[in-house]
C-alpha cells in the first residue's frame, strides 16, 4: 500500500472504532500508531514520534489558556454568579410573554461572556432557570429546550475554549478571532430571544399555555440588581477589556479572570474551602479530557502529514469542479453530520488540519472559516444520537419525567435558529470580519 492509501485506511478505520464506541482519543491514538507504523515500517519508530508529537503538544505556552478558562467558568458557576445572572435578565424581561425564556437566553450569553464552555452554562443554567420555567407555567420541554439551545453561546462569544482550539490549529490571532465572534454571537442571542417571543406568541403550546409572569418586586428594581449585576459586568470589562485594551494576551487574560472570580467570591463569602477544592478537581478532570484529545488529534494529524492525504485531498477537491462554495458548502455539511456522533473538540481537530490544504490556495479568510466552523459545530451539540450539551442537561436535572427525547425535542427550534445565523455569515461574511 502507498502512504497514500496507509492514510485513507486510517480514517476508515478511526471512523469505524468512533462508531463502535471506542473513545474518541483511544481511537486517534491506535490509528496513529499504526498507521505511522505501516508507513514507516518500524513501531519503534512510530512509538517515538508520536510520543514527540505529544511532548511538544502539551508543552505548548498556548495551550495554558485551556485549564485557565476552565477554572473560571467552574469559580463563576461555585460562586453564585450564573444564578445572580439569571436574577438580572428575568427581572428586565419579566414584563415579556415568554420574558422567563429571553431571561435565560441573557443570563446565558452574560455567563458566556465570562466562561468560554458550553458544558458549564448548560449545568449551571439547568438547575437554576428550568425548575424556575416550569414553576411559572412554562412547558417542560421548552424549558429544557431554552436552556440547551442558549447554552451553546459559550463557545461563540468570546471568551472560547473552541475559538482558543482553532486558533491553535491554524496558527490565527486567538484576539482576531475573539473579536469576530463578537456579532455573530450577539446575532445569535438576538434570533435566540427573537424567537422565544414569537413562539410564545404562535406556539403556545409548545412554550406553554398557563405563563405567569414573576412578581414585580420594587427592591429587585435598583439595589438588588445593581448589586448581582456589578460583579459580573466587573469580570467581563476585566476579562474582554483587557485582552481588547491590548494590556494582556488571552492567555493571561484567563488568569486575571480566575483571579478576579476568587476575589469576587471571597468578598462575597460565597467560595468555602469546600467549593474551591471541587472547583480545582472539576477543572482537572475536564482540563485532563480536553488535553488528552488534543494530544491524541495532534498525533493524528502527524500521521495524517506523513501519508500525505491532508496534502492529496486537496489537490483532488482544487481540481474538483464543484467551485469554492461547493466545497465550503459539502464542509459545513460534514461538520454538522458528525456533530450527530462526536463533540466539538474531536470534530474541529479532525477536520480543520484536513482543510487547511484545500484552503490554501482559495485567498479565504481564516477567520471567518474559523467563525463558520464553530457555528456549524455548535448545531451539533444539539442534534441527536450525541448532543453533548443535551447529556449535561439531562445528567444536571432532579426531575426523572423529562427524558432525552424531551430534550432533543425542545432544543430543535434553537438548532434551526442557529442553521439560520451559520447561513447569514456564509452570505455575509463581514459579520465576521468587520470589527477585525
């Protein structure tokens, strides 16, 4: 067999195992190996570079933002700001029918505007604002639904773990990407409580037919919510400011931020000893999951260099008639079928270093491809049998009666709204690129 053919085995392979259920970083690791193995005939050799590819991986200075933004998502969600959050945006929209459900989509896009993951949102915002949804008359499946599709804001607006992950791959600017995600994350939240006003208006129910509104309490009105609002709008200008004010990269920027948090919660008095230690163990086993794939895909993409497939495929799609929209067009559709199977992480590290011969020679702008791409990965944490964010939803709820279906179901709408903004930055893609 040529390397050539070594490498297509491998992807075959690898996708056969992924749908066997082996884990996804098993699965990158053994097809490495052996496939560096038949390429270079010798498994001493293929032990040994791959063990590099790892050692230079992780001892990469940039890959230090991971864990940082981790641990300020975990020291935001333990000290009570989610839920201070979800206070704020319910009680400015509570006059709104369906105003529960654009609470929770504001509460949502301000938590991602610290965090960066999507996983921390949907746990957090699931035990606060759901039972709160179905207390005042929301259907159960909209309330979960709400929650599912909101929380995929975190890896739009900036701070993300996925722009973070993209701009490793393709050597961009991590503060060009972030500034591109700015208005189309907006554009996202936008459609998002758009489209909870107009379903309750037109679908009643489905959001629900016997909505209360919270009651008007005149103390929330000033003091309360100045006092739950200031924290968070403090940890964003610090965070976002910082890093747009140009006084310290995005890396440094997750460590001001986790330090800002602990300071928060400290004066505050809502981080015990207790909870800090959880938060350190939570952000640990998550830190370890998310190193470990990459170091696993990087090991796949070395395997992948020396077969010279990433190079031969794009050659076969540049002299393809299909044009540059078929192609740009044929990716989206991949990514968005295999976010029926896998997570983001693994999606994005499998087919961005695939790509980056294809668009070489296109003049395309890698930022807008890296906005693109998110989008189209993020559908996937909503669309069925896999939609991570719905298993974190589900994992996170007290209440055995609303099932995965109910879920997948109520988090529908919200995948379409987001097909419908992934289609508006194709069209226009100055969405992306007009703040850079």
């Amino acid at each position: 067999m040529s390397s050539f053919e070594i490498g297509l085995a491998s992807l075959a392979v690898m996708v056969v195992l992924v749908y066997g259920g082996l884990w996804v970083p098993f699965a990158l690791m053994l097809t490495s190996y052996a496939g560096v193995w038949a390429i270079k005939g010798s498994p001493l050799l293929a032990g040994k570079l791959l063990a590099l590819a790892a050692s230079e991986t992780i001892s990469s200075y940039f890959f230090g933002v991971v864990p940082l933004f981790v641990l300020m998502g975990y020291l935001v969600s333990a000290t009570g700001m989610g839920r201070d959050a979800f206070d704020v945006a319910s009680q400015l929209f509570r006059k709104l029918r369906g105003g529960l459900g654009v609470g929770t989509v504001g509460a949502n896009a301000i938590f991602a505007a610290i965090t960066g993951i999507s996983i921390a949102s949907a746990a957090v915002f699931t035990r606060i604002a759901v039972p709160e949804m179905m207390r005042h008359g929301y259907n159960k499946k909209f309330s979960v639904g709400v929650v599912a599709g909101s929380s995929v804001l975190g890896m739009l607006i900036p701070p993300s773990l996925l722009l973070i992950l993209y701009g490793l791959l393709t050597e961009q600017s991590v503060g060009d990407l972030f500034i591109a995600g700015i208005i189309p994350g907006l554009l996202l939240a936008a459609v998002f409580a758009l489209g909870v006003l107009i379903m309750a208006w037109l679908w009643p129910g489905f959001v629900g037919h016997n909505i209360t509104r919270p009651a008007e309490d005149v103390s929330t009105e000033i003091g309360d919510l100045s006092r739950k609002g200031l924290p968070i709008a403090s940890l964003i200008a610090l965070v976002l400011g910082g890093i747009y004010g140009g006084f310290f990269t995005p890396i440094e920027a997750g460590a001001v931020g986790c330090l800002g948090a602990i300071i928060i919660g400290l004066a505050r008095r809502q981080l015990r000893w207790a909870d800090f230690w959880q938060v350190l163990t939570d952000t640990g086993l998550v830190t370890a999951s998310i190193c470990f794939l990459i170091i696993a895909a990087q090991m796949y993409s070395r395997m992948l260099a020396l077969s010279g497939l990433p190079s031969g495929f794009g050659s076969m799609v540049a002299t393809a008639d299909i044009g540059f929209w078929g192609i740009i067009l044929a990716y989206v559709a991949v990514v968005i079928l295999m976010g029926t199977i896998l997570d983001s992480s693994s999606i994005m590290l499998i087919l961005v270093p695939l790509m980056l011969p294809v668009l070489s020679g296109m003049d395309v702008n890698l930022v807008w491809f890296g906005i693109v791409t998110v989008l189209a990965v993020e559908i996937g944490l909503l669309t069925p049998p896999f939609g991570i964010s719905v298993f974190v939803i589900k994992a996170s709820l007290d209440d055995d009666s609303i099932s995965l279906g109910d879920i997948f179901a109520g988090a529908a709408p919200f995948a379409l709204m987001m097909l419908a903004v992934l289609i508006a930055v194709l069209a226009f893609p100055a969405l992306a690129t007009a703040l850079i």
